[in-house]
C-alpha cells in the first residue's frame, strides 16, 4: 500500500483491477440489462478475475519469491494457507468422493469461489484508497452508478436481471451483486470523508442501497458509516446526530411514496418471518445444522446439492463447517475475527498513519463478520475484501516501524 508519490506498478494495476470488478461491473451490467451492448464478457467479475486478476496474482507471486519474505504480512500467511486447505480438501473429495462429494460442477464452482477470492484479496492488499485522483474516480463512478439505478428503476427500485431486455441468454447480475459494487465504492469514499461530507455521503449511500433492494448491503452500509463514523471519533455525536437526521428525512420521503416503499425488499427486514427467501435460509440452516451433527469432523463437501443446487448452502459461517469440515470452520472464523480485532486495535491504538486505509478495512472487516454470522456463505468473494484491506493495514503499520 502506498501512497502519493509513492505509487508502484502493482499499486496502479491493482487499483485498476478493483474497479473493474466494483463500479465497472455495476456499470457493465447495467448496459447489459439495458440492451446498450452485446455481452462480450460474461457477467464480467469472473471474467475479469481470469484474465487481468490472476496474471496480475502470479506477477505479484513471482515479486515475492524474487525478494523473499520481505513482502509477506502475517495475514498474508494465514489467507494462503486457507485458500491452500480449501483447494486441496475439495479436490480430495472430487478425485475420491462418491456422488455429490466428487461432482464435477460442485468442484468447478468452489474453485471458481476460490479464484474470486484471491484475486478480490490480491487486489485490495495492494489498492490505492486515498489518493486524490483515485478518490475522484471512484466518487465520479458512484454518481454514474446512482443516476443509472435512481433514474433506471421500476416504481423507484433498480432489478436490472427483472428488468433486462427480452433475451435470456443474457448473464445479468442479481440485484444482490449490484448492491455489493455499490456498498466497495461508497465504502472507499466514506473512509477519505469527515464532518458533515461524512454525513451527507452516507445518506446519498444508504438512499442508493435501499434503491438497490438487497437487504444485507442495505444493512452493510449502516454498519460501514458507523465504524467510520467511531474510526474518526472527532465530533462523533455531531455526526451520530447528523445520520440520524438524514435517516429521518429518508424515511418520511420514503413514507410519502408508498408505491416506492411496498416495492422495496430492504422493508422485510421488519417482518423476516413472513418473508420467503428468511424462511428459505431457516431451512437451509437447519439442513446445515443436521449436517454437522452427522459429519462435525469432516463435513460433507457438496451435500447441498441434495437440497437441489451448489447454492443451496446455509448462509453464514456454518457453510464453512460443512463445505470444509470444523478446520475449515476454525480457519474462516478466526480470520475474521482477526481482521476486525486488528484492524479496530490499529483504529483505537493510534498506530497507524493511514487514516482512511484503516478505517475502511475496519468497516468492511466488521461488516463481513456480520455477514459470517447472518448473511453470507463461506465461498462470497466479500471476505477477501476484509482480508485485502487487513493486509494492506499490516504492509503500512510495517513500512512506518521500519522508518523508525
């Protein structure tokens, strides 16, 4: 991670590469679903991460084997050696397991997650997250990326796949995976603010999210504002009362457009019993639960396929538990876990210079153990960026005790 003057090749192309796979997805995607243009990229995430992220990977591989462990945070260690456990476990149950355990489209789909997540993790170890013209950009984007889903909606909510033109060939982005470019970008932005910029931003934020419609997003841009919010701890109740008064002001427009409202599915998070895709995931917990009691050592790679597809996982940590057995769990956990401890400590303690680098990983590290617990499934490429960011907070903190 560096900074101004300082910004090296890898620093250049791995800025670049997240925003190919944050507002450029949005944006892809959207023309897509709006017949601006031929798909000539897939749904582009993965796509992107094949072609640009793993050169990008293995360039950054032999960096390191060049000059040794120099260039190796603790992090670092502890992420390889996951994604390396993860990456043999399913490839042993591929190559011995019997039905389910070595189906061939189970397998191709783990190591896909796995590709997904060491490039999103590559990426942001080495992102620019505060200079000014990266800052610029990424503001530029947000604004395009929210006249798009404002201006582009259907009674005021942005479900490009529901809304694409009348050909189903087309691979579209949920709604959930516009949310997630939405939420990275205004994460970035929100970490270099302060004061009422900080406040005013969040609300433009959480306007864009709520259009969006994906619930955990929705919730992830509250948790993002309130950690950046203690990151900064200056005039904090100044800018607690600030968001609560753009909360407010949110919530009576929104009241006035009641068609806008009923549309929204952020609004479920009031009544999660009645709603469908909650009761869906009950039932998935409590296969994953049954599951575990059966095979808590090992797991049962691939077993949700019994349940009639690979996405049929638990969603939170306990996928983890039964994709890679309680070590695999224990890994996923405690990584976590490790990157909000660490990055919060950097926060409190003062020991770290880059302000907004700090604060972003903090946020977004908090808010994927929120996910772990509530909303996403072991292999959700959002980890990585956690861990990207952690690194990149442990490569800073390195470079400062060394010019000491």
């Amino acid at each position: 991670m560096m900074h101004g003057q300082g910004w090296r090749l890898e620093n250049r192309v791995a800025t670049l590469l997240v925003i190919l796979l944050f507002p450029v997805f949005f944006l892809y995607n959207s023309g897509l679903s709006k017949g601006w243009f031929p798909q000539f990229a897939g749904g582009w995430y993965g796509p992107v991460s094949l072609f640009l992220g793993i050169p990008f990977a293995l360039f950054m591989a032999v960096r390191w084997v060049m000059r040794g462990r120099r260039v190796l945070v603790v992090i670092d260690i502890f992420v390889y050696i996951f994604i390396l456990f993860c990456l043999i476990w399913s490839s042993f149950f591929y190559s011995f397991g019997l039905g389910y355990n070595s189906d061939a489209h189970q397998f191709l789909y783990t190591v896909e997650g796995l590709m997904l997540w060491f490039v999103t993790y590559i990426a942001f170890k080495h992102c620019i997250y505060e200079g000014k013209a990266v800052v610029k950009t990424f503001l530029l984007l947000w604004f395009v990326m929210a006249i798009i889903a404002i201006s582009g909606g259907n009674n005021g909510m942005y479900y490009a796949a529901q809304q694409a033109v009348d050909d189903y060939s087309l691979q579209i982005a949920s709604y959930q995976g516009f949310a997630r470019s939405a939420l990275v970008v205004s994460a970035v932005i929100l970490a270099t603010l302060q004061g009422w910029r900080l406040v005013l931003f969040s609300g433009g934020s959480l306007i864009l999210l709520f259009v969006l419609g994906a619930r955990t997003e929705f919730v992830g841009i509250v948790i993002v504002t309130v950690c950046i919010m203690f990151a900064e701890r200056r005039n904090m109740l100044l800018r607690v009362g600030g968001i609560s008064a753009v909360l407010l002001i949110v919530s009576v427009i929104a009241y006035q457009y009641a068609n806008f409202v009923d549309q929204s599915r952020v609004l479920n998070l009031l009544h999660l019993g009645n709603d469908s895709s909650w009761q869906e995931r009950s039932v998935y917990q409590q296969v994953a639960w049954t599951t575990i009691s059966e095979h808590w050592l090992f797991g049962d790679f691939g077993s949700q396929q019994l349940a009639g597809s690979s996405g049929a996982y638990s969603h939170n940590a306990l996928s983890a538990w039964v994709a890679y057995g309680f070590f695999g769990f224990l890994q996923f956990t405690l990584l976590n876990l490790f990157c909000m401890g660490y990055t919060g400590w950097m926060i409190v303690s003062g020991k770290i210079k880059s302000k907004g680098l700090a604060a972003f990983a903090f946020a977004m590290s908090s808010y994927c153990v929120v996910c772990m617990i509530f909303a996403k499934s072991v292999g959700d490429p959002v980890f990585a960026i956690s861990w990207g960011s952690t690194a990149a907070v442990f490569a800073s903190r390195q470079k400062a005790l060394a010019q000491v």
